[in-house]
C-alpha cells in the first residue's frame, strides 16, 4: 500500500506546483476578483482572457519545516536533522501544494446593473497532515515509547486534479450593494483520499506474563479511496512521463463530475467604508468510475515469539516461527481491495474583509458605481481561508491599494497565517489600452532563501479589459 501512495504523490507532484489569493481579492478592475467574490464591485464592461495565459498560480508551503532543515549543511548527521524536525513537528503540521491554470476566461456587461463571466480552468490540491506518530515509530521505533498509543489517524491526506467549467452572474442590485453566484460543473482527473483513518499501536509492560512486554495493534482501519488511478496502474510498463501525458489527455473530459457553486456581496456602508465576503467551492465530487480503494483493518496482540528447542532427529525440520507469525497477521490484520463509489466534499474557501478609501477620484467609465466617487488610496484587511478535513486553516492580511493612474495599480500587504508571521506582498497591474498583465507574489521575504521559506506563492496573467465610455 505505502509504495502505491507514493506513486499517487509521484504523479501529482509531476504535473503542477493553501489556496488563499489575498493579493488578487477585491481588485476591482481585474476579472479574477469575481473568482474569488462573485459579487465583488467591477469597473469594466467586458473582458477577454489570452488562453492558458489569463491566470496561471503557483503556491507551495510547510508549516513547522522547511527544506533547510532537513538538507541544511550545517550539521553533517543527517540522521541528527531528521531527529530534530521530528522533535519538533507535530500531528497538526500539514504540506499543500496548489497550482491554477486558466484554459478560457470572457465575459461581458448584460444590460444597466449586470456582467456575465465563464472560463474554464484546471486546478491541482494537494495536503497532507504531517502523520506524526506513524513516521516516528518508524523513525525511532518503540523502545521509548512504552505505553504510549501510536495513532493511525494522524495519516490524513487528500490530493485531486480536475478542470472547473463555470459561468457567473455579477448584479448591482443598488448603489450600495452588489451580488453574485457562479455555478461549477467539476471534471475529475484523479482523486487520492485518506481522511478517517482510526487505530491506534501500543507496547506495554507485563513483568508477569510470558514475555517482558506485549505489542497490541488495536481497532486498526486505514482506508485510501482513489479514481483515475486504477487504469494507470494497471499497465506495468508506463514511465511516469507516459502517466502524466494519460493524465493530461482527460484534462478537458475526466471521468467523474461534480457541482459547486459560489456567492458573495460586496455592500458599501458609507461613501468611503465597504463590506464584503463570498465562499468559494461550495460542492460536491462524485467518483464512480476509475475507482480502487484500499482497506487495512483489524486487531492483534502478541507477546512476541516464544521459541522451543525440541529434540530433533535427521528427518523433522526446525518450527516455522516467521511463517506462523506471519499467518497470525494475515489472520488477523487484513488488507483488502474494493471498488466501491465515494463522494468527496471540495474544499471549501471563505473570505470576508472590508476596505476603506481615501484620496476621491471620478473615474466616469465605471459603470457599475455609477459614477460614484472612486478612491484612489484603499486600505483593507481580509480574513479568508479553507476547509480541511481536520478544520479550517487560515489567515489574515493587511493592504494598501493604489491607484496611480487610470492604467497602474499596485498593492502592497502584510499577511499572518498558519506559514508565516512575516509575510509581505506585493500586487502590480498594468494595462497598455485594452491589454492588461499583472503579477502578484506572496511572501516576498523567503524569495530571499527559497530554501528557509516556508511558503511561496506566484500568479501571472494577460488579457483584454474593456470599458464603456
């Protein structure tokens, strides 16, 4: 089971580099705010994406380790530096990655108050909670550990590779309030999830019985769901390049389907204070074709084995204590395969945040404020962030909007998550007549050492904005 895991990480790893944008949210004059609040404020009129090129993001990030630590030079054991992480890292350290590429991405003002949008895009989630008690009993095996429970529950991980079909609608209801919703139709690509495991391996003294110490596995259920992987798994000789090739060629029409949708507002409570929050992937993902889910189950206790030295003449051979060990696992521990449907829950995003403005401006081509005065300083501050299965992760950012001209914009912000206390963005959108480009990095500070960084993250896009006059 372990090295079919690590086949499924392998090839997830491949294809794409948590998921919070803060630096892209509530951006009034790009098409991306309405990916992340539907009901965002926008100030154009109709929008053309270039293809693949529209947005492409990247993140990565560890909290309680970095890569320095465990290939740092500083300290030659490398056997020392695992120990060390080890000592630190805990149950509830987890690893994500997440990548976002824009295949299509238009749309268009209908009538006085509304703005269609539609694309299409492919996303790749992967996060793992550190499995704290597996690896160490591993690592360090039970000698030091007598009486304590290591729990299997703490190998929890989803990973999953889809593309999104959407179409949004964007409604000014008044000059206060804006809404809106977009609906999503999911096409799966692979799927990998373990996330209600139970168990628990424990060593315990017995001074009386007939061994020192008695290894009980108790109420062991590790199960791993997968789609898209069966079919791969099947042909023996596949590099993992011809894998990824398979994987790519289901992109557009993957073999399992699911709905999501998501809905916000933006309401501005003054001429200069505004409120506003939206929920991301509120859905659904239905596996039933591809699928093949492992099972691990069950309860055994030994007290080890129990050797005899029987007299034996020329023709009776020595008792098979590796071989009858090994049926009382087998007897007792089970591993088996099935092919059963599941349904996953997509994760779930939140943002809320509101934003105030200085330094008044009229910009008469916004035809969604209606004229109103346009700010060209905004500060704000933005609490957003995902659902995973063992809770919420998330975090909050500061920042600073500013409207340079009618064709530059910049925004600078602070952020504290679960990665980083120290994490500097920066935000820079150009737009040459009708073509716009942006770029926005994240963390800013650990593109200093990549290697020291516990998150980074890149997005890039190119299109074309109109607006009416």
């Amino acid at each position: 089971m372990g090295k079919r895991i690590l086949i499924l990480f392998i090839f997830a790893s491949v294809i794409g580099y948590s998921q919070n944008r803060p630096l892209l949210y509530n951006v009034d004059d790009l098409p991306q705010a309405l990916l992340q609040n539907p009901g965002t404020r926008i100030d154009f009129t109709k929008h053309i994406g270039v293809p693949f090129f529209s947005q492409i993001h990247v993140f990565a990030g560890s909290t309680g380790v970095t890569t320095y630590d465990v290939f740092s030079d500083e300290n030659p054991n490398v056997n020392q530096r695992v120990q060390n992480v080890m000592n630190r890292i805990t149950s509830g350290d987890y690893f994500s990655i997440n990548e976002q590429l824009e295949i299509l991405s238009f749309g268009w003002k209908i009538g006085a108050r509304g703005y269609i949008s539609a694309g299409v895009y492919q996303e790749l989630d992967v996060f793992a909670y550190f499995p704290k008690d597996p690896a160490l009993l591993a690592f360090e095996g039970n000698a030091d550990y007598i009486g304590k429970d290591f729990k299997f529950s703490d190998a929890n991980f989803t990973g999953e590779v889809l593309t999104t079909y959407h179409v949004g609608f964007n409604y000014k209801v008044d000059p206060k309030l804006s809404v809106g919703a977009r609906f999503k139709l999911y096409s799966g690509i692979f799927n990998a999830e373990s996330t209600q495991n139970d168990g628990a391996f424990r060593t315990i003294e017995t001074p009386n019985g007939p061994n020192f110490y008695r290894h009980e596995v108790d109420g062991l259920d590790v199960v791993v769901n997968t789609s898209g992987y069966a079919s791969l798994k099947e042909q023996e000789s596949m590099t993992v390049d011809q894998a990824v090739a398979e994987l790519l060629s289901r992109s557009f029409f993957g073999q399992n389907v699911g709905v999501g949708v998501d809905i916000g507002f933006n309401y501005r409570i003054t001429e200069q204070f505004a409120i506003n929050a939206s929920i991301q992937d509120l859905g659904l993902m239905f596996h039933q074709k591809d699928v093949e889910n492992y099972r691990y189950f069950g309860s055994y206790e030994t007290n080890g084995l129990e050797p005899l030295f029987p007299e034996l003449n020329n023709n009776q051979a020595t008792i098979p204590y590796w071989e009858v060990f090994e049926e009382q696992l087998d007897a007792n521990l089970k591993e088996e395969t099935t092919y059963e449907e599941y349904n996953t829950w997509r994760p779930l995003k939140f943002n809320a945040s509101f934003e105030f403005g200085t330094g008044k401006s009229i910009l008469p081509c916004d035809y969604l404020i209606s004229k109103k005065p346009r700010y060209m300083n905004l500060f704000g501050m933005l609490v957003s962030g995902v659902n995973r299965s063992k809770g919420p992760t998330y975090g909050v950012t500061a920042y600073w909007d500013r409207k340079v001209t009618d064709n530059l914009r910049f925004r600078l912000a602070y952020g504290v998550d679960d990665y980083s206390l120290t994490k500097l963005g920066l935000m820079v959108s150009s737009r040459f007549k009708n073509f716009n480009i942006y770029l926005a990095a994240n963390d800013i500070i650990g593109y200093t050492n990549l290697a020291k960084a516990n998150s980074a993250s890149l997005q890039f896009g190119m299109q074309f904005i109109f607006k009416d006059l």
